[in-house]
C-alpha cells in the first residue's frame, strides 16, 4: 500500500466537514429527529441495535412492506457498519412492524399516515392502520439510532404520529436541465427519509419536452435533444415512488413555457415559427393557439396517453406566465377573441384553461395549476399552486378552490433553511381564512427550478434544507425554534447520505476538480465563507444558457454557509456582551483563518481559468477579517475605536458586500456589527 495516496482521501473528508459542519452538541435526552413528531414521550435506557438486530413484520403482509423492511436493514447496516442481511425474521424480533391493512393501491390525498412507535431498552414495536404509517414509523426509527457510550442504540420513546397536511411534496424541474433516473430515485429515497409524499415531476419546458409520447412521437423526437423519459422508465419512477409511499403528479406546462412542443408540431402554436429549443432562461412569447379545435384534440389525445402512465388521481397543466405576445400578433386569435367576448389575455388564457380542465375530467383526473389558472370562473375541482404568495393561496380558498403552498419554498433560489421554516402555509393571509377555508390548504411543496443545477450539484441544492420544509408541513406548527431546527437538520443531513445522496460529497469533490489538487484545503476555507446568491440576482451577474458549464465555485458552494451562520450568531453574541470566552475564541480563530487564507491560496487560483476570478474574491476576505480582528481587539479590551478608522472600515465593508465571482460575501454582515459596537 502506498502511504501517500491515503493523505488525500483523508483530507476530503476533513474538507466535507469544514464545508458542512458537524451539527453542534446534543443534549443528552434530545431526539434528533426531522421532522418532529406529533407526541413524544421518553423514558429511561435505550435498545441496543447490535448484530443480533431483526425485524419481523406481524399482521397485515405484502410485497411493498418486505422492501420497506430491506430497505431499513440497508440503510440501519450503513448508518452503523453492521451487516444487515434482510432475511424474514421468525420467533421474537427486535423490531416488531404491525400494519392492520395496506394503503390504497393508487395512493390518494387523506389517506391515514399514522403510527405508534414504542421502543424500550429490551424491543420496539411500530404500529399503523396501514403500510403507509408503518413506513413512517420505520424513517423515524432510523433516525432515532446514533451513536452511545455503549454502541449504537436507539433511545427509550413512545411516539405518536400524524402529518399535519395531507400534500407534503418535493418538485423536480427535469425540463431546462434533464435529471437522469437515478438522480430521480436517489431524491425519492431521500423523499421517504423525511416523510414527504408527493413527487410532483416537471416535464416539459421551452429548453425540452422529457416525456415519451408514441402518440406524438416529435414531442421528444425534436424536441428534447435526446435527453428524455421512455415510458418505461417512466412508470419505473411511478413503481419506485409507490414502493416508498410517495405520489406522482406529472407536469405539462400550458398554453406557454411550450416552444419545445412547437419545434415537432407547429400547428399547435399561436405564431408563425419556425421553433427551436430555446438554449436560454426566461418567459418567452411562444405559446399554444386557443383558438384552433385542433388544439384541444391534441392536447385530449396526449392527456389520455399520460394517464395510462401516471396514475395519480391529480394531473398538473402548468399555465404560469404566459406575456401573452405571441396572441397579440395574431388577428385569428383576436378575432376569436372579439367573437367570444374574451376581453384580455387573461380572460383568454381562462377560457383556455377551462377547456383543458374538461379534458383532464374527462380522463378522470383533477387539473392543477399554477396561480395564474385561478379566475373568477375556475371551476372548484381544480387546485391551484400557489407561487406568487400567501394572498394568491388565500384568494384559492375564499373561492372555494383547494390549494398548495410553494412561495417560501424555493429551493433553487439558495435561501436559508431557516426562512423556509418559519414560512407556513396557513401563515400570512391564510391565517385569516376561516375554519371551513382553512381546511382547502392542502400543504405544500417544495420547487426545485433548474436553471443553475445539474444533476451533478442538485442534491447540495435540495437537501438537507427540504427537510426544514418537510417538518413544517408536517409536525404542529408551533414548532418554531429556528435554533433546534438547525441542529437537528444537520443530524439528519448525516443520515441522508445512507440514501445514496451527495449532497455533502459534491463540495470537496468539485473544489478537486477546479484545483486539479487533491488537496484543496485553501479553496475550502474561502468556500466556507461564501453562498450563491440569493432570489434571482445570478441572473443579472453573468450571462447563462443552456450551454454554460456549472463548475465554479458558486455552483460547488452550499446554498447556505453554516460556517458563516455559525459566525454571524458569535458575532451578535460578542455584540450583545453575552458571548462566553470559548465563543471569542473561536470568532478570532475563524477570522485569523479567514484572513490568512489569502497567502496561501492566492499563488494557485491562476493554475486554473475557472479559479483565477477567486483571487479579488480571496483578497477581500482577507482583508475584511483583518478589520474584524481589530474590532475584536477593540472590543476584548474595552477600548473605542477610532471614530475615522470605523468609517473607513465600514466604508470597505459596504464594497464587500457586493458579489464577486457570482458570490455572496456572508461574513461582511457580521463582521460590521463587530465595527459598529466597536465604534459605540
């Protein structure tokens, strides 16, 4: 064995922990569980999970609760090293799974999801009406089992367990960059983990059509680029979610966001074409022609093909931001609009809707929709998706319409964790609906857009923040210790990578590409310091298509730094005067790293184009943790700084926080809090 080639290895693992750092301490009777139960009551002693472990399933038995069991004993063998070989147990087990009955074949919205979970020092037993609750009830297991003095064990608790909402759901964008299947099934396992229940798939965009049609064989045949869905993957996902207890919604976006169904059949469009796949982000004016029979013929025959595939009782059509341009330019459609007294577009983007709506009955199924479908005629068997805000959900329900909260869930826009937590769909607006119209929210989900991810970074980008999300529409919704929350999130983070994730592993991964170093240890302290920038502000800081690369540091780093986190509370503790001395120290530890960094990375950033636009970047961390050392020194010893000095360092501060290389500085805030109590 060669010595030297073990270093490396070792420092990757160092670098997954500078870049996604250790959850802090537990306490010793803390549950780090994600999300919370309903009800939890612990005791004394802990059940040892050691190589005699078993699991037995008592009652109600089928095909999809043996996988479930299987896949439990893979997951508990790669969260402890022990072998798990998954045969069925006989005689007395460990874990006992008792399920009365199974769930509904195709699952529906409401079905029960409860469980009990009792576990004691000598076995543990799950109980559920039926298979979806017992699966749950595994998740939860799972998460109770870490590490003890003793071996690993899973603490001594009695658990109670409801979902708060009945539509927990997780949005894959597969249509501006193509997520392959086994980027699909990894994100549903992790779907399982945290009890979310809907995969709602997106499968179509101006950028491609993913979904094969042998009806209208050109939707992917010229619109896709090759990179799309047979059917029989298709209802591969469909089985693999159903094994896991999770829905699957298909996406078809229209009348717009469809330049990639126009490229293989024109005639559907409002404009003249000729039609590419658009290579860009954005609203475009393409958009399908209301005015044509023929419209609604195709779009009948293709709903009828996809519901042989997608069994789902729910179908959604998209219809969100539609410029309506496309339209103006077209004297058939405003005549047909002038003939069937269709005063603006978005009266007839509601006509429209309301034509597809009897389509998708027909096949029966239930539309949904983007905001944009709600109008006041919307029929009220259609739910509506809101993504502009609580007023639009709010609006949804006092209509009678049932709705879906995703605003606040953005995941693609690098938010914290912490503000998708406190967002909560009877929040806002919605908290002033009645009892009766309360009961129309039906929960929520998660979006991830794929402009800036590939399936090479998609997982840093979903998780673990979705499971911030997936707490808050499950447990009660006065749980709201954003500090906990974050604790807990980053044991579950842990965790989620016995799923197959990579969500941890693609940081150390990408800083050795970029370097061509094994040993990239100078770039991860920068990354540590650094996220992508929030919203929609990487649009208008380079210019990207389809065809840009996503291999810079932006798209390496975390959507949220939890270094920087970390250091932003040690800096409102320091300013406060409650900081502990253990806290200062490690406020001037980070800074002096921070701000010694440079000299050692700057001589290598040049050795690579993609790194060498680091190197302002790496300056101004530098030089901003310098100021931050001398506030500190300010401060430790009681003295006022100088009041030019503290203009001239705030001044420099406020430079800093404009992005470079697509980067957020996120220790600039921070660090002008220490100058400003340093200048008081």
């Amino acid at each position: 064995m060669n010595d030297r080639n073990l270093f490396p290895r070792f420092l990757l693992c160092i670098l997954a922990f500078m870049i996604v750092p250790l959850a802090p301490a537990q306490k010793p009777n803390s549950l780090s569980l994600m999300p919370m139960p309903s009800h939890v009551t612990q005791a004394q002693g802990a059940l040892k999970i050691d190589s005699n472990f078993t699991v037995a399933l008592d009652g109600f038995k089928d095909d999809r609760l043996e996988l479930a069991r299987k896949r439990f004993l893979t997951a508990l063998s790669r969260q402890t090293g022990i072998p798990y070989h998954g045969e069925p147990t006989t005689g007395t087990a460990t874990l006992t799974v008792k399920a009365s009955a199974d769930s509904e074949h195709i699952q529906r919205v409401g079905e029960d999801e409860s469980y009990h979970l009792e576990v004691t020092p000598s076995s543990a037993t799950i109980s559920a009406p039926n298979s979806l609750g017992a699966m749950h009830g595994l998740q939860t297991f799972l998460q109770l089992v870490a590490i003890t003095s003793d071996g690993f064990a899973a603490p001594a608790v009695t658990i109670d367990d409801a979902p708060r909402f009945a539509w927990r759901g997780l949005m894959i964008d597969a249509g501006r960059h193509f997520q392959p299947l086994d980027v699909i099934k990894r994100n549903l396992d992790g779907m399982e983990s945290v009890k979310l229940n809907v995969f709602h798939w997106h499968l179509s965009e101006d950028q491609g059509f993913r979904a094969d049609s042998k009806v209208f064989p050109m939707l992917t045949g010229k619109g896709s680029n090759g990179d799309y869905y047979t059917q029989e993957q298709m209802k591969e996902i469909v089985d693999y979610a159903r094994e896991r207890g999770i829905r699957v919604v298909p996406e078809f976006d229209m009348p717009c966001h469809t330049t990639a169904w126009f490229v293989g059949y024109p005639d559907l469009a409002s404009g003249k074409g000729p039609y590419q796949i658009q290579t860009r982000w954005g609203i475009f004016d393409p958009a399908m022609d209301p005015s044509r029979e023929s419209t609604f013929t195709f779009i009948d025959k293709f709903i009828g093909e996809m519901t042989t595939i997608f069994p789902d009782e729910y179908f959604h059509v998209g219809g969100d931001e539609c410029n309506g341009k496309e339209w103006d330019r077209n004297p058939q459609i405003k005549a047909f609009m002038q003939s069937h007294q269709l005063k603006d577009n978005a009266a007839l983007q509601s006509y429209f809707s309301g034509r597809v709506q009897k389509i998708v009955a027909s096949h029966h199924r239930i539309m949904v929709g983007w905001d944009e479908v709600l109008q006041p005629n919307t029929p009220k068997d259609v739910v509506i998706q809101s993504w502009r805000g609580p007023k639009g959900l709010a609006a949804s329900a006092r209509q009678g319409n049932r709705t879906i909260l995703s605003n606040g869930y953005y995941i693609d826009l690098n938010q914290p964790a912490e503000q998708h937590y406190l967002t909560d769909p009877l929040g806002g607006d919605a908290a002033t609906l009645s009892n009766e119209q309360k009961k129309l929210v039906m929960g929520g989900e998660a979006a991830m857009w794929s402009e800036f991810t590939t399936s090479e970074i998609i997982d840093s980008r979903i998780w673990p923040r979705t499971a911030a999300i997936a707490e808050r529409l499950w447990s009660p919704q006065d749980l709201r210790d954003v500090e906990s929350m974050y604790a807990r999130m980053y044991v579950v983070s842990d965790k989620l990578q016995a799923y197959g994730l990579t969500h941890q592993s693609v940081t150390p991964r990408m800083l050795q590409r970029m370097t061509g170093n094994n040993d990239p240890e100078y770039l991860a302290v920068l990354a540590t310091a650094v996220q992508p920038p929030e919203g929609y502000e990487r649009e208008s800081l380079r210019e990207y298509d389809w065809h840009t690369p996503l291999n810079h540091l932006v798209d390496s780093v975390p959507p949220e730094s939890e270094r920087a986190r970390e250091f932003s509370l040690l800096a409102k503790a320091i300013s406060s005067g409650s900081a502990s001395q253990e806290q200062w120290q490690t406020a001037r530890q980070w800074l002096t790293e921070w701000r010694d960094n440079d000299t050692k990375l700057e001589p290598t950033l040049n050795n690579s184009g993609i790194t060498a636009e680091l190197i302002p970047l790496s300056q101004t961390v530098s030089k901003i943790s310098a100021i931050g050392l001398r506030a500190l020194d300010d401060l430790q010893n009681h003295r006022h700084a100088d009041a030019t000095a503290t203009q001239a360092d705030l001044q420099t501060l406020k430079a800093a926080e404009k992005p470079q290389a697509v980067l957020r500085n996120m220790i600039v805030a921070p660090i002008e809090l220490l100058v400003q109590s340093a200048g008081k």
